[in-house]
C-alpha cells in the first residue's frame, strides 16, 4: 500500500527548534510535523532558492 506522505509537498514555511546536540540542532515543521537537523534545512531553502532562479 503506497503512503500518501508526500515530503516534497511541504515547504517547511515555519520551523521551531525542538532539540540540541553538541553539534546539530534538530527542528520541527509546524505545518506537517516532520523532524529534521536544522542543516539539511538551510540546504532545502537554499535548493528552493536556486530552482526557483533557474525559471
């Protein structure tokens, strides 16, 4: 059975830090709840950011 999650659906537009390590800290979506280290975060923005250039 396929899920119907689809990560790429949500852009992540609010984000609240939920956790810290000595060297990652951890934030949560507030519109779809995922959880995800605030560095691969900025690398989604800036993705966003160049797709969004490229058109």
């Amino acid at each position: 059975m396929p899920s119907s999650n689809a990560p790429a659906a949500c852009k992540h537009p609010r984000v609240e830090i939920v956790a810290r390590d000595a060297d990652a800290e951890f934030v949560e979506c507030k519109e779809c709840g995922e959880v995800f280290e605030a560095s691969e975060f900025k690398d989604m923005v800036i993705e966003d950011n160049l797709a969004g250039d490229e058109g």
